[in-house]
DNA sequence: CCGGACATGTAACAAGTTACATGATTAG
DNA sequence: CTAATCATGTAACTTGTTACATGTCCGG
C-alpha cells in the first residue's frame, strides 16, 4: 500500500496533523497521489497503532486541539525498505481516454466541450506548477550547496510540469481531430 | 464506475468473452485503464443481470466453451448517457514520484536502478505503440474516407505516445538529476 | 507427461468513496 | 446569524487485489 508511504513522505518533510496532510493531499504530494480525509485518518490510526508514527496531543487555543503526527524509527526503516524495493505498474485510469474512443459510438462533437474543460484544468495547474516553480526553485539556488530534498522535490515538480504541457499539446490534438471529424462528415 | 465504461466501449469496438477482454486488458484498454480477470468476470456477470449486456454461449472445438458478450440497447444508452455527464479527476497515484521525494530521507542513489528499469519500460513501450501507430494508421488513410473510430483511436494512441517520451524524458532528468547529487555530494 | 494457452470462476481481504455527524472559532 | 476554516471521526458501500480452484487441449 502505498498511501502509507506517501504519508510517511510527506511527515518526513514536516510533521503534521491528519487535517493538514488532507490539505497536502490537496495541493504538493496530492499532484501524483491523491487521499480524502476519511482514508487518512483512517489509515493514520492504523499506522500508529502499527508504531510505525508517533502522536502527539497539541493543545491550542481558539481552535481544536489537533494530533500532531510523525514518523517513528519503525516508520523510517518501512519507507527505507520500500525504497530499496522495486516497483511496478502506475496503474493507470485514463477516464477521458475511454471516452474518447467510446465517442465513436455516439456523437463526437458531444466531446468537445468536455475536452475545452480539462484543457482548462490541466492549463491552470500548469501554471500554479510554474508559479510555485518560481517561488520555491529559484534564487539562492546557486550559490548554496544543493540539497538533496530540494533537487528531488523539483525534479518531481518538473515533472508535473512536462506532463501538464504535454497533456496540453494532446488535448489540442484532439480537439483538432474532432473538428476535422465534424468538418470532413456532419453528422445526420 | 468508469470500468464498466470501458467495457462497454471495448464490447462494441468488438464483442467477446470475459478472456478475451482480460487480454485486451493486457494490451489496448489497458494502456489506459486496467483490470485485471477476476475484475471483469465480476462486472461482467452484473452488467448482464443488470441488462446491459447480452450473452452468447459458444460451443468450440478444443476448447472450452465460451461466453460472448456483446453490448444491449440498455449498454449502449448508459454508455451515451456517461459521454454527455462531465467526468473529473483522473486519480493520479505516481508511486516512483513518491519514491523520488522519498530517497531524500535515504540514499538517494538507491533509486537509479530502478529509474533505469521504469525508463526500459516506457521505452519498451513507446516501441510498442509506435509499432501498431505503423501498422495501423498509416497507408490507406489518405484516400479513404476518415473514419470517426479509426481517428478516434489514433487520437488516443498518440497521447500514448506522447506520455511515454515525455516521460522518457523525465525519467533522465530524474537521473540526470541523482547523478549530479552523487557527483557533488558523495555520500557519508 | 509437462507447461502453456484457453476459459471461468470463488473467497477473503485491502483500499477507496460517499454520506453523515459533531463542535469550536472567526470574519463578515 | 451565517458561512468558512479548523479539526476529527463513524458507517455503509463499492472497487480493486491476491490467492486459490478447476478443467481442456496442444505442442514438445
């Protein structure tokens, strides 16, 4: 399981709350894994109850008080271990990929606007990648020594940033094909 | 339930047998979307129940009987109906991005064996992809009419050709990346 | 006779989703 | 007084994974 690993990733970095590693999930790590707060909280208990976390009550005011997770020696030596362990597959679930290939069943142009729609999403997200490129990968940069984390962290971000641009080139691929699809044979 | 989407457009792209859809699980669909047999088999026996499916049984001759499925009017108004609604999401779940921003907090280096292996892979598959693209979009194209399905999934596929060299791409920065780490920073 | 392709399944479990539930504080 | 943010959870359900189970035919 690998949301177990992508929590202790993620309370390596920083220690937190379940509330707050919902809001990661959200934003940094939840770019290429996603989790609600139902599984995470779930999923949390276990892992401490397996000693792989340690928790810690926060009181605080004007607020609820919140437990504060972190890894345990047990949690680091899980993650090292997956680490050194090799991975498979990156099961995919491409939705509109099937969609595009069920539309040849129906009406093609009924894609076009739900294509506009992710080109849309995916173009936001490219751009709030670049903003946070921007601001958390460049400056000081080359005259501090490299840190390990911030150069694996940005070559994850430039990642994130090459799919976007390509998923981009290809829905414009598609919209292009559809088009031509419409043009070349009006449906009935 | 996007599985039993990409069933039904499998089904009517060509009917077939729970087998046989594993195995196009194995390869088309499943550049997309996976499942494995028992998966199907399940879905398979309640999209039936449920009607959206009709069944044939298939005597053959040294070997087991089999049973067809192809898609019913009710399959094929639930598949339309899926194509007009507004789909979200596509839950990413990038475990060798997590493993990446993972080796910060372990060896880093740790991780070029197994890029190495993912990028054989995609590499791998990208020859694949561009096999079929070869065998089959390419030649008759010009003078025959454009057919929606066949320039659906040329669509399609060219987005998967497209993932896998960006990812390519990606894969040696990641270890353009590690290497650099290791050049400057050899580890204790 | 053994392994692989063909063909279909069951059972148990793990993971993920959706809906519901509670309660405090702060900003408007 | 109302909505939003912070904070944590339960329950019911659907999906997905892993392991097990069975049986034929064909080629080597």
């Amino acid at each position: 399981m690998a949301l177990e690993h992508a929590i202790l990733v993620s309370l390596l970095e920083k220690p937190g709350s379940g509330y707050e590693l919902a809001r990661r999930f959200e934003r940094s790590i939840g770019y290429f894994w996603t989790a609600t707060h139902q599984q995470i909280y779930r999923v949390l208990k276990r892992m401490e109850s397996d000693g792989l976390l340690a928790v810690r009550e926060v009181p605080q005011q004007g607020r609820p008080d919140k437990k504060e997770y972190s890894v345990a020696g047990l949690g680091r030596a899980a993650l090292s271990q997956w680490l050194h362990e090799p991975i498979e597959s990156e099961s995919v679930r491409h939705d509109l990929a099937v969609k595009i290939r069920g539309a040849a069943f129906d009406d093609p142009s009924a894609l076009i606007h739900e294509v506009e729609r992710h080109r849309q999403v995916h173009s936001d997200r490219l751009a709030h990648y670049l903003a946070g490129e921007l601001r958390d990968f460049t400056g000081p940069e080359a005259s501090a020594p490299p840190d390990a984390g911030q150069e694996l962290q940005h070559v994850v971000l430039r990642g994130g940033i090459a799919y976007e641009r390509m998923t981009i080139a290809w829905l414009d691929d598609v919209l292009a094909t559809v088009h031509q699809l419409g043009a070349s044979r009006p449906r009935t």
